[in-house]
C-alpha cells in the first residue's frame, strides 16, 4: 500500500501569505514494496480540518478520484478564494492494484492580501529630515494599541523600502533577517507574512520596527552608488486581528506612529554596521514605554501597486562556524581565522568599559606575510564597529542587524581584555533552500570540489543569485546565473529562489526584449556598467539566462506555469538576437563579453578575451 506524505503548496510546508489564487499542490508517495506505483489521487480541501471526518461540511474542493501518476503541481480548481482565508487540504492514492491509501496528514494553505485595496495601512517615514549623501542612523519606529480578548489568529503583513526588523510585545516576529529582500523596486516589491497570534495579548500591545538602508539606498557597485530606488525608508505594515465572534481589527502604519532614532549608527551591505549600544532605547518596543520625546511620522506618497507576495524562501541563519586559532600579523593585527570562507555575519560576546569601540574587518584571505588582505573587496570595507554600554554582571552580545560579510578572517581591534576564541561566532547566512542532493566518491579531491561548490552556492544565494559575496559588486549577473543553474538545482530546492528571480529579469527586461546584465538591474540606474555607459544589457550567455534558467527549471521541477509566465520574455530575447544577426545568423557589431576574463587579453583592468566574439555570440 502506498502512503502519501510530504505535502506541499507552491513549493513549500504549509506556506501563509499566498497571493496565487490557484495555488498548486504536490506530494510524495512511498511504499514498503518495490515497483509500487500510485495510478490515481483524490484531493481535498476544506475550510475547516475536520473536512474529511465530514466530507459536506466546509468542503472547498474534492477532485474524485483522479487517474493519474501525477503528483506534481496540480492547481487548485475549487470555490474562490478569498484574501486571509486558510485552507485544509489532504490527499490519498491508489496503487497498481486499484488499491486505496488513507488519507494524508493534514496540510494547509494561507492566503495573504489578494489585492492592493486590501492594504489599509499608509506608507510611513519618520518626520525629519536627513542628509541623503551622509550615513544616517536607523529609525526605530512604533505604535501603541489596544486588543480585546478572544483573539483567534493574529496576522501582520509588512514590506519596507528599505529592510525591516519588526518586534512585538518585545519580541522579534520572525527569524527572517534582510526582509523584504531583493527585488526590482521599481517594479515588484516583495511583503510578508507573520502568524503573530501567540505575541499578541488582550490589552496593551506595542508593535516596532527597525529599518535600514539594504539595497534600497545602500551603496552599490563599485564607483560609490547609493540612493539608487530612493533617499527615503519607509515602512508599511498591517497588524489584522481576527476575534472568535468574526470581528476583524486592523492596526496599520499611520499617522499614529512614533520615531527616533536608534543605536545603529550606519548600516550598510558593502560597508558594515557601527552600533552604539550606549543609545539604546531600552525597553523601547513594550507598552509601558515613554514615547513622549520621539518624533512623529510622515506620509510617503509611494505606490501600492508595485507590492506583491514573497515567492522567495526566507533568508536565515543557517548554521553557525567556530573561529579555529587566532593568528597575529606582521602589521601587529589580531586575526581570527574561522578555518572556512564563509557569508554572513560575525556574533560577539565581550565585557568592558561603556564606549570601548571593537572593529571587526573581515577578509577572505591574508597576504603572502600574513596580513589581512582586503585590496579585492575594492571599496567595500566590510567593518563592524561595536560601541559597549558598559554592562558589568553580564556580556554584551551583538550581531548586525542589516549587513552581511563574505570572510573567513577577521582582524579584532580595540577588544578590552583578554581575546579568546570562545567570544566569537561565526553565523553562515543565505536563503532557505532545503538540500536536494548530495554526492561523494572515493576521490578526496572530488569531495572536497563538490563541497567548495555547495559552499559557493550557499555564500552566493541570499535571496539574488549573485557573482560574489564580498567586494562592492555582489549583483545578480545573469551570465554567472545560467551557467550555474542546473547544477544548483541539483544541490538545492531552488525553484521559488529563482521564481522570484525570473519575475525580476521579466520586469527589467527592456521593450525591444535585451536582457540587463545583472538582475534586478541596477547598471541602468548607475548610467554605466563599468564597461561603457551604453552597454548595460543585450550580449549573448549572459542575456541567453532569460531562455535558459526558465528551461532548466521546467526540466528540474517540471514547473510548467514559470514556462508559461517567462515565455514572452523567452521569445522576445531570441527575437532580439535574430534581428541583430545577419543573413547567415552571425551576430556582429554589438558589445559582447566572449569567453569573458581571459587572462591572456592586453588590458589587466578588463581581461575581454582573445577568443572572437562573433564566435561566442553566435555559438550561444
């Protein structure tokens, strides 16, 4: 008999927050026999879970028994859905025998806000003004308000322009870090969804957020681009409490809100985090606390109709790496070495006088003396500055909020006593990909190669799929994207990363169907790509990832409807290519970067291959 498990909607387990408004749904079957087979399914969904005890009462969806081996994608077609709305949902199966299964564990599905006239609240930043070329500190933001007993579920849906950290009742909503993510601002601009029931209490409550400059108005590139969507953060968040008598209260951004600035003195993704714990607002995110002395908060005239659900898996703390030794350079430097190059962020604990400053510089690799070695990461400085309160019973922890670092070591400056080991760890970020598949032989080196990529793939996955993790580039180009695709399907899930990716490449794509080099594309906004200020977008294998990445993900995942959602795009890339090329298909003229970093070409600034372009280009 067969057993139906592992239940899955849009990729994920029991997802909230879906704007897809035929959502589709997967399973797995397994069998204590060998060459057992389901041939037929039944599904249903329900609005309550006790739908199959009593398959009338509630049902939304019952497809009959259904012949087919399909367990993959199989779109919901019942009652429509409405905008919060859970849905319940179990399977079961026949085998080749015409034998039935029982039915699955319960599964379900949330839906999120279905359209923008669902959004109640306003966009909201605080009311001051801010030098846009100078760094500013993050605002903390809050809201007072009141809840009635009774609560039965408790939702917020939140996006920022900028990134986010949300906090209720004193308590962060979520172990997401760099939320809303990376998108096409311009164009798509990712929420998300919290199931906030449990943080919620009858009488007074306070909900917080924290924001910082990210991709929005961080730096970007390497000729000291910032401001590229926008010199403003904003915040738009929307608290919907659902009472057991059907009543809905709606706590929004608005003009109710209160801001100050807070402890984070600079936060950047290129160049680090200073934090001043000696500005700290304790208790700041509570309702007892004073908001007398904040500002207030203004209005931001900022579309709604850009927002779209998160599609993207979550970006986490994944795992946490120990430094091995502490090594101490020729220039005097202390470096922790963490034995292994990773992305992501350096946790510290320590105890000393209130304003002692630590600096934590972070580097891949040291110099043939020994030194930190940071020319590569160009003008990405990648520092940590700490500033301690002066804490005497306990230590200080901190970790950075809106940054994240591409290293294996680290030079300790201003660290007050004895520096050891155990102060410091390692804390590996990227998005949330569950493996898919693993490989090892007899051959060490192998191994260890098939490791380096999964850790490439780990360090280079947070929610763009990027050339590098460290230096002032970190950009999603499309040429580095296709060639890797397949091989990151192997190692990971990575259908909705790079689903979320592809809408992006689909937005920026121009009218006349050229791809841009970097997805989202952020060389238009800078009026240069650093190769010439013309060519941004449109040269072979790297725009060739509009027709290749949507192809390799159908072959992996079997996702027929990102195929159909990408096949404009698909075809007006290869139309533009054929009307570029001659009578014979041979694609002179344009830009193209060939068999691109030759180390063989005359200019060491910009190694462009010695291989004929025309031959890589009409050969992609």
């Amino acid at each position: 008999m067969l057993t139906p498990e592992k239940l899955i909607c849009e990729y994920f387990t029991n997802p909230i927050g879906l704007d897809v408004r035929r959502p589709r749904l997967s399973w797995q079957v397994s069998a204590q026999q060998r060459g057992a087979r389901q041939t037929a399914y039944q599904i249903l969904v329900g609005k309550i879970p006790a739908v199959v005890e009593n398959s009338t009462f509630g049902l939304m969806w019952d497809t009959g028994k259904v012949i087919s081996d399909n367990s993959l994608h199989v779109s919901y077609a019942g009652l429509e859905l409405q905008a919060s709305q859970r849905c319940y949902w179990w399977v079961r199966v026949w085998d080749e025998n015409d034998t039935v299964s029982a039915w699955s564990n319960m599964a379900f599905w949330e839906m999120g806000l279905l359209d923008n006239s669902t959004w109640q609240a306003e966009w909201i930043t605080p009311d001051w003004d801010e030098d846009a070329n100078q760094p500013q500190p993050a605002p903390l933001l809050r809201r007072h308000f009141k809840a009635a007993s009774g609560i039965v579920t408790a939702r917020i849906y939140a996006t920022s322009l900028g990134l986010y950290e949300l906090q209720l009742n004193g308590q962060r909503i979520s172990d997401a870090v760099l939320t809303p993510g990376w998108t096409s601002y311009n164009h798509r601009l990712q929420y998300q969804t919290y199931d906030v029931t449990n943080l919620i209490q009858a009488g007074d409550n306070v909900l917080g957020a924290l924001l910082g400059d990210g991709w929005y108005r961080g730096y970007m590139g390497h000729r000291g681009h910032h401001n590229l969507y926008g010199d403003r953060l904003a915040l738009l968040v929307q608290l919907q409490l659902t009472y057991a008598d059907g009543r809905i209260q709606i706590i929004g951004s608005d003009a109710a809100w209160r801001a100050t600035r807070g402890p984070i003195q600079m936060s950047d993704l290129y160049m680090g985090e200073t934090y001043d714990a000696r500005l700290e607002k304790t208790n700041w995110d509570e309702a007892n606390y004073d908001d007398s002395d904040w500002h207030g908060v203004r209005q931001l005239n900022h579309s709604k109709e850009i927002i779209v659900a998160q599609v993207a898996p979550f970006i986490r703390r994944q795992e946490e790496i120990r430094p091995v030794r502490i090594l101490y350079s020729p220039k005097g430097e202390t470096i922790l070495d963490f034995g292994q190059n990773m992305v992501g962020w350096v946790q510290m604990r320590v105890r000393g006088p209130a304003g002692t400053t630590i600096s934590l510089r972070h580097a891949e690799i040291l110099d043939q003396q020994g030194n930190l070695y940071t020319e590569n990461l160009r003008t990405a400085v990648q520092i940590t500055r700490y500033s301690l309160k002066g804490l005497t019973d306990v230590d200080e922890v901190f970790e950075p909020h809106f940054s994240f670092q591409g290293f294996r070591y680290v030079a300790v400056e201003g660290f007050p006593g004895q520096l050891t080991l155990d102060f410091f760890t390692g804390i590996v970020l990227h998005s949330d990909m569950p493996p898919t598949g693993t490989f090892e032989c007899s051959n060490p080196l192998i191994n260890q190669l098939q490791q380096n990529i999964v850790w490439g793939q780990k360090g280079n996955f947070v929610d763009v799929p990027t050339d590098c993790p460290q230096r002032d580039e970190r950009l999603g180009w499309t040429g580095d994207t296709q060639v890797f695709i397949r091989t990151a399907c192997f190692n990971m899930n990575v259908a909705p990363f790079f689903t979320k990716w592809l809408r992006d490449l689909n937005a920026d794509q121009l009218p006349d169907g050229r791809v841009p080099f970097v997805i989202p594309d952020v060389l238009a906004k800078m009026n240069t790509s650093g190769l010439n200020q013309n060519h941004s977008s449109g040269a072979a294998a790297w725009s060739d990832a509009a027709v290749i990445c949507p192809w390799i993900i159908y072959l992996c995942y079997g996702d027929t409807r990102l195929l159909a959602e990408q096949y404009e795009s698909m075809v007006s890339w290869v139309e533009f290519m054929r009307s570029r090329a001659d009578a014979n298909y041979i694609w002179r003229n344009d830009f193209q970067f060939g068999d691109w970093l030759d180390y063989r070409g005359q200019d060491a600034r910009m190694p462009m291959p010695v291989t004929n372009n025309e031959l890589i280009a009409t050969a992609f």
